[in-house]
C-alpha cells in the first residue's frame, strides 16, 4: 500500500518535495520505498512522520519526527469514545495534545514556490 501510495505521489506534476505520514512504521516504508526507487531523503524528497521516537531512531535516515505522547492519547481517547456512544449528538470535542519535534536526517531544506 506505501509503495503505491508512494507511486501516486510521484507520479504528480510537479511531485512533491516532501511527504508527511501519521506513523513511523509508515514513514520508515516510505523511506525503504524512495530508496528502492533511486531517490535521496532528504536531497530529492523529505520525509516527516507522527510517532514515536525509537522508532524514528532505528530508522535510515534517522526520521524526523513530531512525537506523540502515546500514554496520553491511550488514556483520553477511550474516554472520547465512551462519551460520543453515550450521546451521538453531543457537540464534537476539542483536545490539544503537547508534542515534541524531534528532528531527524530525513528533513531537508524548504523548497519551491517563494524559496531560494
């Protein structure tokens, strides 16, 4: 599914400078997948996932990241759940959750319209 996923964006006019993934399992394909296809992270394409910092880690270029604190969002979105069950036509519900970016090898500099 990555490599397709991956393939579209590609095949764009113009294709994209950078991608940006809701995991690090993903972001760690979409790194395998650029490579298998000849591409440089983050020379030809950058990459930037949500996730989890040991797995950013691990992966090749190291992932730049925005970590999400899991512990926290396991606890508060059962309770989210629980509440839109008990009454479907409740007004929707705001969460803000502090993050920590954490860069990587996979970002590089901002590129296209308006950059030098």
């Amino acid at each position: 599914v990555v490599d397709e996923g991956v393939a579209q964006l590609l095949a764009a006019d113009p294709p994209p400078t950078a991608i940006v993934v809701s995991t690090t399992a993903m972001g760690t394909h979409v790194l395998a997948s650029l490579n298998d296809r000849g591409l440089r992270v983050p020379t030809d394409v950058s990459v930037v996932a949500y996730g989890q910092g040991e797995a950013a880690a691990q992966a090749r270029p190291r992932l730049s990241i925005v970590e999400l604190p899991l512990k926290t969002i396991g606890r508060v979105v059962p309770e989210i759940i629980q509440r839109r069950l008990a009454d479907p036509e409740s007004s929707p519900l705001s969460l803000q959750i502090e993050a920590s970016w954490r860069p990587g090898a996979s970002l590089g500099p901002v590129r296209g319209a308006g950059s030098a």
